[in-house]
C-alpha cells in the first residue's frame, strides 16, 4: 500500500506554558481509516488544524504524497488544500443558502476570485453535487436553505461539500459529537463507505472509543498532545484506554471489556 500521508515529529507550542502537541509522528495509507481517539484538550484538533495547515506546526514535517506541505507558499498551499477536505463538528455551512449552493463551495478552491464571488459552476459541478447529495440519502433536500435541515443532514451537506472537492484524504474534527446516535450512526456509515468505496483516505478526530473501534483500520490514542497509542482497534487494552483518557477512561473500558469478553 503506498503510504498517503507521513506526520514526522510534528509539535505545536502557542507560548512558552502551552505545549499542544509534542513530537507527534505517524504514517497513513491511501484508503485507510483512521480514529485519533483522546479525550477533549489532548491535541486532536491541533494535530488536524496543522495538517490542512489551517494552522502552523512549530516544529516536524508534514509529508502528503511525498511533498513537505510545511514549506509551501500561499499559492501551493492553496492547490494542496483542494487535496484535503474537511469536515467540522458544528457543520461551517452558510444557513441562508440552498444545501446545493453549500456543496458547491467545495469547488471554490479550482475557481478564480471573480467566478467565486460570483457563483459560476460549470453543468457537470451542478451534477456532480447531485450525484453526491442522491448518494448521501439527501435528494429530496436540495433546494432547501440550510437551516431547515436536522444536524445529521447538514453533517452530510458537509460531506458532499468535502468530496465534491476530489480529495485524496478527508479531516473530520469530531464529526458526531453534536449528533444522537442514530444520527452518529448515518455519518460515520457514510465516512466508512467514502473510504472503502472511493480510496479516500479518512482520519477521523472521536471522543467514542466504541465508534473508533467499530470502525477503523488504525487507532491513534492522545493524550496531553502526544501519542500513547498507536495500533489496530484490536489490539487496544483496558490499561491502554486507561493511558489515553485517564480519570474518564471507567465508562469507556466498560465497552472494552465487553468486546473482549465476547
């Protein structure tokens, strides 16, 4: 498998008291699945954040098909983003918008200024983004504005807004946490098919140890902004868990000791 991405010794200081993440290093294939699992606080957005650069790794490389994405200018930085799409905890759609016209967003990072601004997609965009829709189970809803839409439907106006871009890898920084678990459920379905089906490379930032083991080919465990595990889902221990989330890790061993048991 050839490896699609290679985070070496990556760490973020925002001031001298505030180490965010600290010599963090791991390797993703293309097409893989991957859970960051921690709890809130320990690096996982960070670690996301630095890799789309939406923020600047202090220290480390950050290597995306066989490129250090650390050294680019503005103008590289912007084609290599069109690469790497993301998706948020709280949606980042425009409400007052028709979900069409939130999916089509996805495509300003191939369009001049000018055809941004002013909203010009070519017809194949436009049936690209209903192709997309139709497949997220959202047909029905595609001239709807965006606050009329439940947060598992805008979850996955989300989703279609990130591949309508053609990316190669897909950042979703907490994808379920404001979802219930029906809802939770419908998403990370979707991600796991988008991975299996169309080689997208997905890495998934989780609170839920169970959803990160139900779903991934590797787990990366953080805490205090570095790299307690990093392994299959199964292979992770109760202490494990305990090393990752500390004074929260009771409930979640619960989960483990079950699938264990079983």
């Amino acid at each position: 498998m050839k490896t699609l991405l290679d985070v070496r010794n990556v760490s973020k200081r925002y001031s001298q008291e505030t180490l965010a993440l600290s010599n963090v290093s791991f390797s993703v294939n293309e097409g893989e699945f991957v859970s960051i699992i921690g709890p809130s606080g320990a690096g996982k957005s960070t670690l996301l954040r630095c890799i789309n650069r939406m923020i600047d790794a202090t220290d480390g490389e950050i290597i995306l098909d066989n490129e250090n994405i650390l050294n680019y200018n503005k103008k590289d930085l912007r084609k290599c983003r069109s690469k790497i799409g993301m998706i948020f905890q709280h949606y980042n759609l425009v409400n007052r918008l028709s979900v069409i016209e939130n999916v089509l967003h996805g495509r300003l990072g191939y369009k001049s200024t000018f055809a941004g601004m002013l909203g010009i997609y070519s017809e194949e965009e436009k049936r690209q983004a209903i192709k997309l829709l139709g497949m997220l189970g959202l047909e029905q809803e595609i001239y709807k504005r965006c606050d009329q839409l439940s947060g598992g439907q805008k979850q996955r106006v989300g989703i279609a807004r990130a591949l309508i871009q053609d990316p190669k890898l897909l950042l979703c920084d907490e994808p379920i946490a404001s979802l219930d678990p029906n809802a939770s459920k419908v998403i990370m379905d979707y991600l796991k098919t988008v991975s299996t089906t169309m080689g997208i490379t997905v890495i998934v930032n989780l609170h839920q140890v169970d959803v990160a083991l139900n779903y991934s080919d590797q787990i990366i465990g953080v805490s205090k902004g570095e790299i307690v595990y990093h392994g299959s889902p199964k292979d992770i221990t109760n202490s494990q868990i305990h090393s990752i989330y500390g004074s929260e890790a009771g409930d979640l061993m619960l989960d483990i000791g079950g699938r264990n048991a079983g």
